[in-house]
C-alpha cells in the first residue's frame, strides 16, 4: 500500500463513520478483523466489531475525526488522530487524542490497534 492509498482508505473511514454510514464503514474492514483497543479485550470479526460500533452510536454522535499524521510501510499504516463526539443523551462534547497502527490486506483493513489513554476522554473546548 502506497501513501496514497492509505489516506484514500483513511478519508473513507472517517467520511462513513461521521456520516454514521455504518454498512460503508464496515465495508472498509476485512472479515476477519481483530481491533484492540485500551481497556477492553480484543474483538474478533466483523460481527463482533458491527455489534461494537453499533453500540457506540447509539451512545455517541461523531463530530470529528481528524488525522494529523499517517505514516506507511508496506501493508502497514500508522496514524496520529483526534476525534470528537456527542453524547446522545446529554449533548456532553468528548474530545481524544490517540495513534493506532493497522495492518491493510487486500484493500482493508485487517487488524486495528488504538493507543489512547482512557483518562484523557474529556470535554472538548
């Protein structure tokens, strides 16, 4: 995967998901996907992950998802990010800073792994 492709694949994800389009979304993972994330053990399968992000809708509105830096090296993409959300039932704003790092096959994204410190979930400026 060049740079090109990795952005490309990147702007989809984050386009989908702040549209809560969550069939496009899902569409950019492989069946097989495996994300970590702080906090939790990890989810095996798209299944299990369209439970997940399902679930996280539900609770939370996407406001913005910004990429900073994303950096390739063959089939793999390492990003540093920062997204906003909503809380659905209050109108609370959640600001996060993180970096994750995916392996791409075939096109999409395989495993996932985020880096964030759960502490830092806080109210947006």
């Amino acid at each position: 995967m060049d740079r090109t492709d990795a952005v490309r694949l990147f702007e989809s994800r984050r386009d989908a998901w702040l549209a809560e389009d969550v069939d496009a979304y899902l569409a950019l993972f492989s069946d097989d996907v495996i994300l970590q994330v702080p906090g939790r053990d990890p989810v095996v399968g798209i299944a299990a992950y369209a439970e997940m992000v399902r679930t996280s809708l539900a609770h939370v509105r996407p406001v913005r998802f910004d990429f900073h830096q994303l950096a390739v090296h063959g089939d793999v993409v390492l990003a540093e990010w920062t997204i906003d959300l909503e809380v659905r039932a209050d109108g609370r704003p959640i600001s996060y800073r993180g970096m994750s790092v995916c392996e791409i096959a075939e096109g999409r994204i395989r495993r996932w792994r985020e880096f964030y410190d759960p502490a830092d979930l806080r109210p947006a400026p």
